[in-house]
C-alpha cells in the first residue's frame, strides 16, 4: 500500500496520538475496550469517566466533535437492538414515561449502549489517527499471523478497485441515458453486478501473476520496521492503565 494512503475515516493530522506507533495504539484500545467489557454495569460513574478519557483523548488528537459524533452513526443497529430489550426480556416489571419494561431489559440496554458506544468511540479514534498502511505494519509488530495481515492488506487495496471500477461503470450508464427507476432496470443492474464480478476476478488473476511473477512466495517483504520507545509504550499505556484504576474501583466501591 503507497504512503499516502487514507481511508475515510483518518483524519490528516499532527498530534502526539497521531506520531504514536500503530502498535501501540492497538494495544492500547483493545486493552481498553477489555477494561470496559469487564466493568460492572452497575457501575454508571465509571462509563461517564471512560467517556471524559476517551474525550480527553480526542481532545489531544485534535478531532472535532462533530467529526467523532458523525462517525458514530455506525453503531445504530445496535442501539436499535438495545431500546428493544426492555420489553422482550423476561423479569421484574417498571414503569418508564407510563410504558411497562423490563428492569434487567433496562440494565441490559444499559450495558449494551454504554460499552458498545466506548467501544465504537476507541475504534473511531484509533482509526482517525492511524492510516490504513500503518494499522497493517501495526498488526504486523503485534506477531498476528502473517497470512491475516497479507489478506486485510488485498482487502483494503481490492476494495479500492472495485470502487472505483463500479464508479466508472455507473458513469458509463448515465452517459448512455440510463437510470435506474423501478424493477424494469433490475435487468441491467443484474448484468452490472456480472461483469463487475467477471471484471474482479480477471484482475486478481492478473494481479497474482504479476505478483508471482516479481518473486512472491507467500509472504510479503517488510519494508519498514516499525518501533516504539519506552516513553510511547508509556504513553500509550496512559488510556488503558487509567481505565483499569476505574474498574477496579467500580468492583470494590
């Protein structure tokens, strides 16, 4: 993957999150997100308290809140999913704005909401400070099987393709006057999706070759070598180490 690529949600920056190692960042979220998994849902000040760290964090990676609040639309399903549990889990019964819920429906939706959204939030911070290309040689420092990070490296770089493929067949569509109406163009949309198809595999077979070509045996060469210094492991450890201090405090308090 070249340098300069981006996905959507990286957002171009200098801050001391964005010069920290991609390994760390991903130890240091996934040691997070498992904090917070692991805290008591009972507990409600220690979600408030993740949520002021996770924006502290935000705060020093210079990430409007806008831009964080508009990428976490994503997690829509499953506050959907939530707001229904109050009234298809089984147990004692309460009253809520004159509706009849669930009480462990409502600490379930609970639970479901405030760690689901810390965890979403950590993720979209990650990403909005790491490029897709460091994120991978992250991965790679962090020993994840070889063959994992060779497949999400083709991924990311086919999904790019095909995009961009499908922008240019959709273009050739509208320059020769169609649009697509109701189930009549369902046709042509089908035969779209099949050449599309066809188009892909012809190129990866043509991308292997070419790569296979070139000496490729399976494994990539590690072009750079990504380290970290005492002071960013320690830095990075801030998030985790402090998230820890809460949860312990909200099984003891």
């Amino acid at each position: 993957m070249g340098a300069g690529h981006a996905h959507r949600l990286y957002r171009h920056g200098h801050s001391p999150v964005h010069d920290l190692p991609p390994h760390c960042k991903l130890t240091a979220v996934f040691s997070f997100v498992l904090v917070v998994v692991l805290t008591p849902r009972e507990a409600v000040w220690a979600f408030a308290l993740y949520a002021a760290l996770l924006a502290g964090v935000a705060a020093v990676a210079r990430i409007p809140a806008g831009f964080l609040l508009k990428r976490l639309l994503i997690e829509v399903p499953f506050v959907a999913f939530a707001l229904l549990m109050p009234f298809v889990v089984p147990g004692e019964q309460t009253h809520v704005l004159g509706l009849s819920v669930s009480v462990p429906g409502l600490w379930g939706a609970w639970n479901v909401l405030a760690k689901g959204t810390l965890g979403v939030a950590a993720s979209v911070i990650l990403a909005s400070t790491t490029e897709l290309r460091s994120l991978l040689l992250g991965l790679q420092r962090l020993k994840l099987p070889p063959m994992l990070v060779q497949i999400a490296s083709f991924m990311i770089r086919y999904g790019d393709v095909i995009t961009g493929e499908m922008r240019r067949m959709s273009i050739a569509r509208r320059s020769r006057g169609f649009e697509a109406r109701g189930v009549r163009q369902w046709g042509v949309l089908a035969k779209s999706a099949g050449a599309l198809f066809i188009r892909s595999y012809e190129r990866g077979e043509r991308v292997h070759l070419a790569m296979v070509s070139r000496g490729y045996t399976g494994s990539m060469p590690v072009i750079d070598e990504v380290t970290a210094s005492r002071t960013q492991w320690a830095h990075a450890s801030a998030l985790p180490v402090l998230a820890l201090v809460i949860c312990l405090l909200g099984w003891t308090v």
